[in-house]
C-alpha cells in the first residue's frame, strides 16, 4: 500500500506535464488558424514584384550577370515562373511551359533552392522554355514572393505589377489562358482628379 503512495506525485506530474503539453497545442493551433486567415495565396497581386536581385543562369553556373525580378521583363509583360530541378510537378507542367514559348509568351524562370548544373540538366532534358533563368538558390526570392512551394507562376504585367497568379502546376488550358490574357491587358490608368473627385 505504501508504494500506491509513493506514485501518486509521479502520476500528478505526468497528468501536469499531460494538461501543460494539451494546453501548448491549442495555443499552436489557434496562432495556426489566425495565421491561415491572414494567410492569402493571391496577397501579391495588385503589387509590384519584388526587386530582389538574383544571378542568372549562365551555361551551369550561377553567374557572372546578375538581374532583379522587375527589370527581367525588360519592360515587358511576363510570367514569372518558381520551379526547381529536384520538382515533379515542375516536369507535369514544363510541356505547357514550352508551348507558351511557342505562342510568344515571355516567361522568366526562377530556379528556386537549385543547384545550377542540376537546373542545367533539367532544362537540357525537357527543353528551355525561359527567355532569362534566374538562380534563387538560398530561397531569398521564394520568400520575397510568398512562395509556398515550386512550382508557382506570376502574371507581371509591363508596369511591373502582379495580375494574376497560379499556385501548383499550369496544366489547365483555362488556367494558362487566365494569366496571358492578364499580362496582356492594358494597364490600368490612375484615376485623373476629377474622377477621384466623384
């Protein structure tokens, strides 16, 4: 009887630990569901893409020449297209991405978390669809995006703003059709005083 006892405070401080450890939980996921409300996939769209300065991908190296996101475009309408080598719904999407070539469409890679001769080897096996491949390989652009994984594609219009965007691989016609027609939409004017006035 006296070891009964002698367990009643290991009991006591593994329900403690128990309460203390459901109590934490909860906290995790009430920030979780409060992140994912502010959380938006499309919270890019309407603003400039970021001008964050990446090296471009020249044969297997990451290099010499450099470029931000923004003058990519070189003035241009674009789609900014996340993808890496080590991807498989990369290689789901890359035959749509090659037809985009076809029809004109200006699309800048970003090589995201990749190694240059594995992106290189990538793109010798699948074809190039890229008029500029830009090597994100610590993720800093990913991030400047709000990227929540590859691949993911930016509609940027010529002003440098983000129409449009598509999370998870561009297989749907309908889809790839919604982002060119968005950067070939003229941009939209500011309002004039007298309109901001009524």
């Amino acid at each position: 009887m006296n070891r009964w006892w002698a367990l009643l405070p290991l009991a006591a401080l593994i329900g403690l630990v128990a309460f203390a450890a459901l109590r934490l939980g909860d906290a995790a996921s009430e920030r979780m569901a409060g992140r994912g409300n502010e959380y938006r996939p499309d919270a890019l769209v309407g603003q400039q893409i970021p001008e964050t300065v990446l090296p471009i991908l020249t044969g297997e190296v990451a290099g010499p020449g450099q470029v931000d996101l923004k003058t990519a475009g070189v003035g241009r309408p674009m789609l900014v297209n996340v993808f890496a080598s080590w991807c498989a719904p990369c290689r789901v999407e890359h035959p749509q991405l090659m037809a985009l070539k076809d029809r004109g469409v200006a699309v800048v890679g970003v090589a995201w978390k990749d190694d240059p001769i594995n992106t290189r080897a990538f793109l010798d096996e699948l074809g190039d669809p890229y008029s500029m491949v830009l090597m994100d390989q610590n993720g800093r652009a990913g991030l400047d995006l709000g990227i929540t994984g590859a691949p993911e594609t930016f509609a940027v219009n010529a002003m440098g703003q983000v129409v449009a965007k598509a999370s998870g691989p561009l297989v749907d016609q309908a889809e790839i059709d919604r982002l060119v027609e968005a950067i070939q939409a003229p941009a939209r004017q500011p309002p004039t005083a007298t309109e901001r006035a009524r």
